[in-house]
C-alpha cells in the first residue's frame, strides 16, 4: 500500500488533510506510460517464459488437452482482471492491487499481498535468469552459466534506471518480438500443414490433435499434470495492475488491456500449441525443450531455429524486465508505507525508486547460485516456478477477496462503476473453486509437492514480521494518512457523480434553452 497522490500527473493537489499530506511527500512515480506502452506491457505479461520453455512438459505431460488446459486457465484468470479493473478504476489514488487490498480488508492484505507480490516476481525473476542462461548455452556451448546470467542482471539494471518511460519502451519492443516470433509460428505450421510436410514424426496434419490416443490420451490424471506448468505460464497477466500509478490514462487504457486478455489467449496460447501440434505428434515433444525451437529446426530454417532461440532469449529478458520493475514499484509503495525500510522508498532524479531497484537486481543473482547448486537448468526452473505460481495464485486471491469486499462495503461505487466484473460473486466463487484444483493438482507429482510445502515458509516469515509491525505507532498514523487520501479522493469523484447527474437533468428539464 502506498500514498502517491495525483499531483505528479498534472492534476491540481487535493484541498484538506490529503492535500497536506501530498505537499508534505518527497517526490512521486510520475505517468509517462502511454496506450501502447500498457497494451504491450499486457500482451508481455501474458506471454510468459512459460508458454517458451514450458510447454514442451506441459504437451508431453496432457497430451492435445494442453489446448483446454490453457483456455481454462485463461478464462478464469480474466474474471480475476476484470475484478482488478473495476477496483482500480473505482478510486484513482489505488496505485497496485496492494493499496486496494489494504483499504478493503485491512492494512495486514497490503502488507501481504504487496511482499507477497515481491516475493513472486523475484522468484519468476530468478526463474528467467535460469532460462535465459540455459538458453544461452544452447546458443554458445561451453560458456560458463554465470556469464549469460549476470550480463542479464546488469543490462536490466540499467534499462531500468532510466525513465519509466524507457522502461515502457524496452517492454514494448520485447513484447512485439514475442508476437512476432508466435506469428511465424503459426503461418510457417500452416503451410506445413497445408502443404502435406513429411519428417521423421510424420506427415503435418490436423489429423496429430486426435490420432495419437485422442485428445486425452494420459486420462484425466494427465489433463491435470498440464495445469502444473501451465500456470506458470500466465504469471505477469496482472502486471498491468502495477502500471496504473505510471499510466497516462488508466480509465481507457486498463480496461482496453484487460478486454484484450481472452483474444490473447486464444491466439498467442491455444493457436499456438495447435499449430505446434499438428505439425509434430505431441509423443514428440518432452520436458525441457522448447517446442518452437523444435518446430522451426524441423522445416529445416536452420537460421529461423537459431533466431527462435534469441526469442526464447528475449521473451525470458522481458519476463525478468517486468519482475524488476514490478518489484521495485512494489517495495516503493511498501517503505513509503513503513512497511519496508525507508531507504527503498527514494526516488531519482529521474522519478525511478533506484534503490529498491538495486535491492531486486541483487536478489535475481541468486538464480547463478541455484543453477549451480543443482546442476540441472530443467529442475531449478521447475523447482522455482511451482513456488511461484503458488504464491501468484495467493495474490491473486487477494484481489477477488478485495473484490468481495468491495461489493459489500462500496455499493454505491459498484453501481457508478462503467467497468463492472461480469458474474460478480458467483464467477469469484466459481474462480476459487478452480484455484483449489490448481492447488490439488501441484500435490499429485512429488516434484511440484515438494516446492508447494515448502512455499508455507514465506507466509510464517511474513506473519512474525507482521506482528512485529501491526504495533508500531508510526506504521498505524501513516496508515490512517493513507485511508484519509482515499477517502478524500472518492469523495471527490461522488461530488463529481453528483455534479454531472445534475448537469444533465438540468439538462433534460429545459431543453429549450439550448434551441
């Protein structure tokens, strides 16, 4: 949770306590992240390095049921957007799902679900480090793994000092690569297809989905091991959350993202894995391969294979960008809350909370260390991604129970809200409902029950250091500044509701005088 009034966007400073408050704070984000900027940061976060170097188990593990596996996930995953879009939009003076989260269910949800979210993006961070110095050695044999992994660490740093707007831009040609690394995929697959293209496996036919067992040829116990990795894949999809205190204009372009997030799915996902599937029998496929490496290889484009492993490459650097990002933004907005030491919650003369960026940067480091403790890139990066997607499904949590709460403590801003989550309650329900079988699906293979028990870990250290902090009275007085911003915010926007409303009956009862 943090306090980042709106005087850093142009907007004039809030009159009363707020405004006190604004005028006494040191300097804030500040909104150079334009449309295009937060649609790619979207399309980026719900590629993941997942979908890359993951989807090659998750086809050898569910067989052509990946495709449901992916649809499903994706599906519920929007009514978790859709219900942060609403919340978000609800009250401009939310910056993350954190500070949302800590005036709905309390400060201890903010402090939770912010470190929560910390936590998650250093672990994907790490995971990215992993990938992108497999990958590397792939491309380079012989070159030693802490080379490629610290290389990434600095040269993200770096990227990351600058502006947020540079940020925007190195995020915006990261994704764009992404789409257009999947693009060739699927129009090379289907002249594969279309033209009848014979190799080892076979021939490329659409025939592959169901031929080889049908499309659950592992049974039902098969179709859930899918979800495993699966998940994975789609850490990030609300990293536009994160973007709205650095977004030129949050109430066109979140929801523009967000509605975009099943045409994504559909494409980048399910049409994807088709493709790749069709082409090669999914017998073919096997953990710790990257399927579009593969694919490309095999229609002998030698040059395309290498090209497609610098995407790999990219779309892992784009992963670990966002991580950094995100995570600096959330311990920001945890220290200016004395939830964090008050050393990351500096900004520089550039508006980049510098420190908190250094902190992240170090952390991904450890990634080298893992990789080297164990000897084996498939298992660290498996290891790494189940805690993660257990601690993302947490946070994710957190957001449709803000979302309850929402609805049975602000009504009135439900009602006035032009971004309504479609099924309300019964879809959050529904959502949780799939959340427990994700969390069931992880006990049913040793590997992934042995990184979920250990995740419980990082809850009991946030718990003792919570209650350490609940007491403190400069945390309880900073907060009770952070609910008086709000609350003088969303009377803002109803004094703004009423004064339209009356606008336009005004408007109504004497049209003659505008004839």
């Amino acid at each position: 949770m943090a306090i980042h009034p709106h005087a850093s966007n142009g907007e004039p400073p809030q009159n009363g306590a707020a405004g006190t408050a604004a005028r006494s704070e040191p300097p804030h984000l500040e909104r150079q992240l334009t449309n295009r900027h937060i649609q790619l940061i979207a399309i980026g976060g719900a590629i993941g390095t997942g979908l890359f170097m993951g989807s090659g188990k998750t086809i050898s593990a569910a067989g052509p049921s990946v495709i449901f596996v992916y649809m499903i996930i994706g599906f519920m995953l929007f009514f978790v957007m859709r219900a942060m879009g609403e919340l978000l939009l609800s009250n401009l003076n939310y910056k993350s799902f954190s500070d949302f989260a800590a005036d709905l269910l309390g400060p201890w949800a903010g402090f939770f679900t912010g470190w929560t979210y910390w936590f998650c993006w250093v672990i994907t961070g790490i995971a990215d480090v992993i990938a992108i110095a497999g990958y590397s050695k792939e491309l380079w044999p012989g070159v030693p793994l802490w080379i490629p992994g610290l290389a990434t660490v600095a040269i993200l740093l770096l990227l990351n000092l600058a502006t947020v707007k540079a940020f925007g831009e190195t995020e915006f040609w990261f994704a764009l690569i992404k789409i257009i690394a999947i693009a060739a995929l699927i129009i090379v697959g289907l002249f594969m297809i279309f033209t009848g293209f014979q190799s080892d496996a076979g021939t490329a036919s659409f025939t592959n989905l169901w031929s080889h067992g049908g499309f659950f040829p592992n049974e039902f116990m098969g179709f859930v091991a899918g979800f495993q990795i699966a998940v994975f894949a789609f850490v990030g999809i609300e990293l536009v959350g994160t973007t709205a205190a650095e977004a030129k204009n949050p109430e066109k372009t979140l929801p523009k993202a967000i509605n975009a997030i099943p045409v994504r799915v559909l494409l980048f996902y399910v049409g994807a894995l088709i493709i790749l599937m069709a082409v090669t029998p999914w017998t073919q496929f096997a953990a710790g391969h990257s399927p579009f490496i593969g694919m490309f290889s095999l229609a002998g484009l030698g040059a395309a294979a290498t090209v497609v492993n610098l995407v790999v490459l990219t779309s892992a650097m784009s992963s670990a960008n966002s991580g950094i990002y995100s995570t600096s933004r959330m311990v920001f907005g945890l220290a200016q809350e004395g939830d964090a030491p008050a050393v990351f919650s500096r900004l520089s003369a550039k508006k980049v909370p510098s420190n908190a960026l250094f902190l992240s940067c170090v952390l991904l480091l450890s990634g080298v260390v893992l990789m080297y403790a164990g000897q084996d890139v498939g298992k660290a990066f498996e290891m790494v991604t189940t805690v993660s997607a257990v601690c993302f499904v947490f946070v994710w949590s957190i957001i449709l129970a803000s979302y309850i709460a929402f609805r049975r403590r602000r009504p009135h801003l439900h009602d006035a809200s032009k971004f309504k989550m479609p099924g309300g309650i019964a879809a959050v329900w529904v959502v949780y409902a799939f959340f427990a079988f994700v969390l069931w699906a992880l006990t049913t293979q040793p590997d992934t029950l042995a990184a979920l028990l250990v995740t419980p870990i990082w809850f009991l250290i946030l718990g003792v250091a919570w209650a350490v902090l609940r007491r403190r009275p400069a945390h309880l007085a900073r907060f009770e500044v952070f609910r008086a911003e709000l609350r003088a915010d969303e009377a803002a926007a109803v004094r703004g509701t009423g004064q339209d409303r009356s606008a336009a009956e005004q408007e109504e009862v004497s049209p003659g005088t505008h004839s």
